[in-house]
C-alpha cells in the first residue's frame, strides 16, 4: 500500500527557482571571465601586430621610395605644426638617388638661366606681333 501522507518542503532549503538562478549566475560569471581573459589576449596579440606594421612601416620609409620619405616626412611636419609642404619635399628630394638629384639640379639651374632669356623673346615676338598690326591696321 501507498503512504498518502504529504511531505512538507523544509523551510529553511532554497527553492529550485533559487537553486536554477544561481547556477546561471555563477555560469554567466565564468563565461565573462573567460571572455575577458580571451579578450585580454587578443588585445597583446592585436598590440604586437600593431607595433609591428608600424615598425615595418617606419623601416619601410627610412629605406623606401622617395614618395614614402615624402608622405611621411610632410605627416611628421603637420603634426609639428610646420608647413607640410615644404617638408614632403624635403623629404622627395632627400629620397632621390643621386643622379635624379644632379639631373634635378641642372634641369633647375637651365631653368633659372634661361628663363629671363625665354621672357625678353616672349616680349620681344609681342612688340614685333603689336608693331605689324599696327601696321596693317593704318593701312
């Protein structure tokens, strides 16, 4: 035969709801903190990624191409509060192998030198265009 009798739950036991709530926060606990900890990581790896572009980067430009050595010469000078202009060409220049920088040299120097000598022809052929059609014009 069946006992009938009814047991009555001991008051000072938690409940199930009480026992359910607290295992989900003590597995809503270790998840954050194995997420923070996973975090944690990522950042240091992201960090030594980081640093090494920019490394890689700065050695790319103190043995690159002119136009890097330009680029980052005129950042360096806006960060400065310089002109970026003149720097990045400082910076162009200073990349240039030696015989760009002595053809650059000589193509500037012909330019300075025969400059003043293209504009006494450019007014010289405007005197010559402004007498013939004054010419032409009293005829």
């Amino acid at each position: 035969m069946h006992d009938t009798r009814t047991h009555k739950a001991d008051p000072s036991a938690p409940s199930p709801t009480a026992l359910l709530g607290a295992a989900a926060e003590k597995l809503l606990k270790t998840c954050v903190d194995r997420g923070v900890d996973a975090l944690g990581g990522l950042g240091d790896r992201l960090s030594r990624r980081i640093r090494g572009w920019v490394d890689s980067l700065l050695e790319d430009a103190t043995r690159g191409s002119a136009g890097r050595r330009a680029v980052l010469s005129g950042i360096r000078a806006a960060l400065k509060g310089r002109n970026p202009v003149l720097a990045a060409l400082g910076g162009l220049i200073s990349g240039l192998s030696t015989k760009v920088k002595i053809g650059l040299a000589v193509l500037i120097a012909l330019t300075l030198l025969l400059g003043p000598v293209l504009l006494v022809v450019l007014l010289l052929a405007l005197l010559v265009a402004a007498v013939i059609g004054a010419i032409r014009s009293g005829d």
